[in-house]
C-alpha cells in the first residue's frame, strides 16, 4: 500500500463519521502521528499516521499547492 501525500492544512474525508456528524477534517500536523481537526465542531486529535491512512477515504484540498512561489 503506497504512502498517501499528506500535507498540512489539507482537508481530508474519512470513512467513518466523528461522533458529532462530520466527515471532513484539516490536518495540522504531519509526523509518525497526524493531529487533525474536525471541521464540524472544531475538536481536533491525534491519530497515528498509519490508522489514518486506512481511515481516509477522499483528500479533497490541497491547500499546500495553491501557495505562491
């Protein structure tokens, strides 16, 4: 299984909902773990960077390729 490009400030869909009904989530820092944040209710969480990866199912924005050179 390739490893998916994450960047900071994407916005990522998951599979499964967070508990307060949102799918769509920004990702704010990228490692070995991956802190995300629900774009729904604002909390955000630190998920290891493998179970993410299983648990993403669309990377809608890349907002790191609209950045000016």
């Amino acid at each position: 299984m390739p490893i998916l490009p994450l960047h900071a400030n994407d916005l990522i869909q998951l599979k499964k909902a967070h508990p307060c009904g949102g799918k769509i989530f920004r990702i704010l820092r990228v490692g070995s773990e991956v802190r995300i944040v629900c774009q729904t209710c604002g909390r955000d969480m630190t998920i290891d960077r493998i179970k993410l990866e299983k648990a993403v199912k669309q990377i809608l924005a890349d907002k790191t390729s609209d950045a000016k050179d």
